[in-house]
C-alpha cells in the first residue's frame, strides 16, 4: 500500500496570463515577501537549483514557454528549504485551462506547524487576491482521495478543509454561499469567498458535514464519495481568452 502523503498543500486555479510578466511578477513578489521559513531561495524550470537574487530572474525562467506545434506551456518551481515548495504553470492549449499557483508544506517539524499553517494562510489570501484566483483549496493530502483528479468545467472537487470561490463561483450559487453550513466564512476585500469546513485544516472533516454543504450549494456542482468520472455537473463559464493560444 502506497503511504499517504504527509504535506498541506494549496492550489489556486486562475485565468490570468501567467505567461505575462506583468500578471505574473505580482505572484513572485507574493511568494518573495513571504516569511523567513515560507519565502522561496531556490528556483528552476523543472528542479528549484538555482539560488534566487533577484525577482526578474524567477520571471525571465516562468514566462520563457516551450512551444509544440504553436501551442505553448512553461511555468516555474521554487522551494523554501526543504519542507515547503511552490510550482506556477500555464499553458496555452485549443483546449484551454488554468493557470495554476501551487504550494506545499510538509507536517514536520510538527511543534511549529500550526503557527505556520497560519501564516500559510496569510500568503494563500494575499495570492488568491493577486492571481485572482476562480477557485481555490487546501487539503489534508494524507485525507482519502487527496488524489483524485478533477475538471472544474465539470464539477467542484468535494469538500475541502478550506475553498475558496472566486466570481464565477459566487455568480453560480448567489446568496446561498453565505448561509451555506460552512464551520466558518468570510468574504475577501476582493469578493472572493473563504470557507473552512471544519475547525482546522488538520481535522477531517466529517461525511455528514459535506453532505450538508453540498445538499445546501448542489450535489451536482461537486465530486463525492470517491466517484470520480462525471460527464455532466452544474459549473459556471470561465473566460479562457487570454490564454488561447
């Protein structure tokens, strides 16, 4: 049996440019001003090996796209130390998707953890704000399906410990985002929402309260009960057109 996975990790889902320096800096600067055991020193197109002295490099290696057949993709990972690492792509496919910001944290050193998951969070706010992000999670990847693939032009993955829904979101479920039986709300100064299901990110959280969010937003907008092959569900429009090729 393969052993689950012992890191914390964020994704953010966006339809910025990322192959632009200017929609992409911001997110450097984000990730540079992070604290001491968060901030990224390393950096590198595949493997993070070079030492990071100056935001404009981190963004020179990003935004150089490796092209196919006039499709392009290209991105950047960083790490800060040996515990926490981050990992920016973007492609511009026929088929469009995501930009997409990443990150990971590993539980040890376990006496610290907690003040960093706090400060994780700080950054993840201040990210989903600069990348705008549509959608956005932190899952427990040592939870059961922490895995499983999913298409948010399809569905929403199933709960998380923390989601956070971005405009076409909050256009899909209007007002009953929030009074849906989340553990805890709060609405961003740029619109998006924050939902936590439980109490902390480390707590599983339980199969009644997910059913209970998503009897309340729509069982057809989510993934559940480890099913992972949906052809329909209820999701919103993207605008994918700044990343056409």
């Amino acid at each position: 049996m393969t052993p689950a996975r012992q890191d914390i990790r964020f994704a953010l889902f966006s339809t910025l440019d990322l192959e632009s320096p200017a929609a992409l800096r911001p997110v450097i600067d984000d990730l540079l001003r992070a604290p001491v055991s968060l901030k990224p020193i390393q950096y590198g197109r595949d493997e993070p090996n070079l030492p990071i002295r100056d935001a404009r490099d981190v963004v020179s290696a990003a935004t150089v796209g490796v092209s196919t057949s006039g499709l392009r993709n290209g991105g950047i990972s960083l790490k800060a130390g040996s515990a926490v690492s981050y990992n920016i792509r973007w492609s511009k496919l026929a088929d469009p998707t995501f930009s997409l910001v990443f990150g990971s944290l590993q539980r040890d050193p376990a006496e610290s953890l907690q003040a960093r998951l706090a400060a994780w969070c700080d950054l993840v706010r201040e990210l989903v704000r600069t990348c705008d992000a549509v959608y956005g999670e932190i899952r427990d990847m040592s939870a059961p399906f922490a895995n499983m693939p999913f298409d948010l032009r399809t569905r929403l993955p199933d709960i998380q410990p923390v989601s956070i829904y971005g405009a076409p979101y909050v256009r899909l479920f209007g007002e009953k985002l929030a009074t849906a039986p989340f553990h805890r709300i709060e609405r961003l100064p740029t619109g998006h929402y924050w939902l936590e299901a439980g109490d902390s990110i480390l707590t599983p959280i339980s199969e009644d309260a997910k059913s209970d969010i998503r009897r309340h937003l729509g069982e057809d907008a989510f993934m559940s009960g480890g099913k992972r092959l949906y052809r329909t569900g209820l999701a919103p429009e993207f605008d994918f057109h700044a990343l056409l090729p």
